[in-house]
C-alpha cells in the first residue's frame, strides 16, 4: 500500500531533550516536506527536500534540523525541544511539487 | 502574516445541497492551488487542484473556481453528503517548492 509513515505518532518529552519524528514513503517520491499545524495557525511548512541531499527551509524552520540521505527517508530532528514546539506534526511527500502531497497520519509532540 | 486565509472555521449544510468554501490569498505569484480535505486523527488528503492558468477545474461533484484578479479561490461540492463531513484547507504554491495552506474550514453536512 503506497503510504507515508511517521513515527510516533504520540510523543511526550520535556525541555531540551533531543529527538527525532521518522518519516518515511514507499512511492519514490522526489519532493519530501514537513508542516506542523496550530489553532487558528494552518500547517505552515518547516523544511522542504527536493531530492537527496537538497533540503531547504520552509516558512518556520527555526528549531528543527532535516535530513535527506535516502530518497524514502526525511527524519525531523528537534535539537533541544522547547514548549512553544508543542505542535501536530506532518510529513508530505510527492513526486514533484506539480503533483499533490500525500501526508503521513501525523505526529502529536507535547514538550513540557 | 496568513498569506492563505480561510475565514469561515465552520459551514453546516444539508445533505443533498451545495457547499461553498472559500479562501483568499494576498501573494499574486502564487501559481498552483488545491483543496485538502481532513478527517480527525489522520492527515490531509488531496480532494482538487488548479493552475493559476485556469478558472475552473471539475472532478465529479468537487469544482474549483479561481479568481486571480479577486485573489479568491472557492471549492463547490454538489451534491453534499454525509461523508463530506470533514475539515477543509485550500493551498497555494509558491516559487515552485513552497506551499502555504489555510487555517481550515470545518464542513458538517447534515443528514
């Protein structure tokens, strides 16, 4: 079945504790994204990826870090979590941005 | 700044009629749109899209109408059904890599 899979999809952690949300596609898609999404906020982007090895901020990557080593793979790293990064999490891939995105079931991040 | 704004959060309509949403954008150099459609617990699915080229594009019962100079994008659904029930974002995207998405309208279509 052709999917975009996070993992986890519920996550707990406290100030400052690094950790990484896995994304990854089945569908050889080129173009790889994040977003996490607020109240009254929509989903705003936070990286983007191209291809292997091309990532590129979005609208809010402050706080986070990607990486593109594998075309199935985009992980979302948080450094050091602080609590306004409490968000819902999704990650969307395509085959090219002239194609819609296909999103993951999403990933509910609380820092405290 | 909301370069993508879905003003209305919720519209309930009667199974059988017609739902209109609406959404706005401010950047004119947006040149592909689409409509999302959101059930809880899982993420957004594609539901329609249009090239700024276009003013309409139909799939079905989903038409998208755009209008670039009112800088306003609506999604029609005719005939509403229960199903449709869900959440809706429009999108925008923007120097080809870039999408911007709105803040959602909650549609209830009433049996």
């Amino acid at each position: 079945e052709a999917q975009v899979t996070q993992n986890p999809r519920y996550l707990i952690t406290v100030t400052g504790k690094k950790l990484t949300v896995t994304c990854s596609q089945n569908m050889n898609h080129e173009y790889m994204s994040w977003y996490r999404q607020d109240p009254g906020l929509g989903l705003r982007q936070i990286y983007y990826s191209m291809n292997v090895e091309v990532t590129d901020k979005g609208d809010v990557p402050e706080g986070y870090k990607v990486s593109r080593k594998e075309k199935r793979n985009f992980p979302l790293i948080l450094e050091s979590p602080s609590p306004n990064q409490t968000s819902l999490y999704f990650c969307a891939s395509s085959f090219g941005t002239n194609s819609p995105l296909h999103f993951g079931n999403g990933t509910r991040l609380t820092v405290t | 700044d909301q370069q993508v704004k879905q003003n209305s959060p919720s519209l309930s309509v009667q199974e059988g009629r017609i739902s209109i949403l609406n959404c706005d954008y401010t950047n004119s150099m947006f040149d592909y749109f689409l409509w999302y459609k959101k059930y809880p617990a899982e993420g957004p699915t594609f539901l329609i899209s249009i090239s700024s080229i276009k003013d309409k594009n139909e799939d079905g019962r989903f038409t998208v109408f755009l209008n670039k100079s009112a800088k306003h994008l609506s999604l029609h659904i005719v005939p509403s059904q229960p199903g449709d029930s869900a959440v809706y974002f429009c999108a925008a995207r923007w120097r080809g890599n870039q999408f911007y998405f709105g803040t959602g309208t909650s549609l209830t279509v009433i049996p």
